[in-house]
C-alpha cells in the first residue's frame, strides 16, 4: 500500500529547475533511499513532501492528504531530521526533546513519557541530562532522530543520516532506524549519496541525477539488471568444455583451466557450483567473485560515477559546522 505519492514533481529557482517532473511512490513499512551525488535535487525533493519548500508544480499525497494544500495536517504525520545540525547545544538531551514536544503540541500529561521513552530507545538516557554540546557527533545524530520520534510520526524523513560520522558512528545510526523500521515497522525515507548507506538501510531506492529519477527500484534488481554477479573459477583441468546447469548461472567466459559465471547471487550459487562439479570429478582450486556495486547501478543509469561526484569536503563540513549557540 502506498504511504506517499509524488506525481510530476517539479522545483524552480529562478531559471534552474532543481526538480524536473519527478514521479515515484513510497510503499507503507518499508526503507526508501533517494541516492545522488550533491546538488541532484534529493534533499530540495524531501523538503517539498515534508512541506518546507513549496513545489513549482506537481502533486504530493501522504495516506490520502493532499500535502500541498493541507501542509499542517500533513507535518502531524512526518518527523523530520535535517542534513545539518538541529540540536541547541547550549540544551540538555532532555530539554531539546521538550521543546520538540511543545511545538507539537504533545500533551502535557504525556510529555515526559514520551520524551524518556524516545531517549530510552535511542540509547541516550544516561546522558538525557548532559548538554548537548559535549555529545559525540553520533550520539547527537541520534538525539536528533529521538526528537523526530517524539509526535510518534508515520513516516520517519532523514536527510544524509550519518554525514560526516566516523564509521563506528555510522553503523550505530544505522543500527537504530533499522530497529525502528523493524520493531515498529515505521516507514523511513532517507537521502544519501553514501553507497554503502543505501545498501545497508533500503529497500528501495531511486537514483536522482541533475533533478531527475534515473530509475527505480529494489537493490537486488538493480544490481542483476547490470549482469549480477561474476564468479571466476579456477579448474585443475582445462576448462573449455565444462557446463552447469541454468539455475546456478551462464558461462561467459573461459580460457584454460579459468572460468567465468554470471549469476544472481554468489553467496548462494558457489557451494552449487562447486558441489557440481565435484560430482563430475572436476577439482575446483581456487574461487574469486566480483559482486556489482550500486556506483556500477549509478554509472549505468546516471552516465557518471556517484564516487567521483562525492567531495569528502562537503561532506565533513555539515556536521561540523556545529557551533555553540546561545539561549
């Protein structure tokens, strides 16, 4: 069942078209990723659904809500965490979740429960009373998505989750809108240009070039669509005249006592591979496999590599632009 649908979604400013004529849809209980190298229009795209920029044209419905025209009804079902640094440093973990709770107009009666609550799920109740300013980047991030769960939204939005995290930090944000998408089956929409982002949290994901979709769909399709996975075989006998069934790949290649297998998953396909020809006296020495990458999905698809588009500058400098703010 759709949660969101986004027909013709178009964003001006001036003569730049940010957004061209977007079209796609967000399925109820699942984890979609709009995947792009900066300035593709992801982020311009998620402010437009969530009601903080208004499109040039276009169609947004969130559970049957026309967005556009009913942006206050719709903001009650969307928790939001943007791109760049939303905590007040000069705040507690618990004060900054209180402030979140006022503008939502959450009952007093249950402010404080549901505050402890979403500082409890996100690990950060033994620091709910610490300043924020003396958080680590990881834990602010995840303060950040505890703020975001205080109106109990239906849809979770994340712009760049984890930018400029340390790895360590990064598999920790990861862990917990996992859990959040698992536990409670919340629907989540994130944008990243971090691949291994993308294929760590989605279940679908739509790549955005020069504001516009380039495709869409599940990670495993994408990937198959571009040939699947190639296992290089080596035999201790000539090669030339082997075969395998269908169902465990196509040979497309071989030379000498070397074999190469396309197929759909390596992980699985190998051992039947391997106990294939075992059966037919045929030793197999050594196995290697070359697994497609989303930035393979992303060059053919977008005409460009999403790695070299990346600059790491960028991308360190948002979350550290961070700086001590006054009350």
């Amino acid at each position: 069942m759709n949660t969101i649908s986004i027909n013709g979604l178009t964003k001006k400013f001036g003569d730049f078209t940010a957004v061209d004529d977007v079209s796609f849809h967000i399925n109820r209980g699942e984890i979609f990723g709009l995947l792009g190298p900066n300035g593709a229009g992801k982020t311009t795209t998620l402010k437009a659904i969530t009601t903080l920029g208004k499109p040039s044209s276009g169609s947004i419905t969130a559970f049957g809500i026309d967005v556009v025209r009913s942006p206050k009804q719709a903001r009650k079902m969307f928790g939001y965490v943007p791109q760049a640094v939303s905590a007040d440093g000069d705040l507690t973990g618990y004060e900054n979740l209180l402030i979140f709770a006022k503008l939502f107009y959450v009952n007093k009666n249950e402010r404080d429960k549901r505050i402890n609550n979403a500082l409890e799920y996100m690990g950060l109740s033994d620091r709910s009373h610490d300043l924020v300013k003396h958080y680590s980047g990881g834990m602010m991030r995840r303060l950040e998505i505890a703020q975001a769960l205080v109106n109990r939204p239906k849809v979770l939005f994340l712009d760049e989750p984890s930018i400029g995290l340390d790895p360590s930090s990064k598999r920790q944000v990861w862990k917990y809108i996992k859990r959040l998408n698992e536990e409670f089956g919340m629907t989540v929409v994130i944008t990243t240009h971090d691949m291994l982002e993308a294929d760590e949290l989605c279940h679908r994901i739509a790549i955005m070039n020069s504001g516009k979709i380039a495709v869409i769909d599940t990670l495993f399709l994408l990937k198959k669509s571009i040939g699947g996975d190639i296992i290089s075989l080596s035999l201790m006998e000539s090669a030339l005249n082997v075969s395998i069934p269908d169902d465990l790949g196509m040979i497309i290649g071989n030379d000498d006592n070397r074999l190469l297998i396309s197929t759909d998953n390596a992980e699985t396909a190998i051992p039947k591979i391997i106990r294939h020809f075992e059966g037919n006296g045929i030793v197999v020495s050594s196995v290697t496999v070359n697994k497609q990458t989303l930035d393979d999905v992303f060059m053919k698809y977008a005409k460009s590599s999403l790695q070299s588009q990346s600059s790491m500058k960028d991308i360190r400098s948002v979350r550290r632009s961070f700086v001590r703010r006054g009350r």
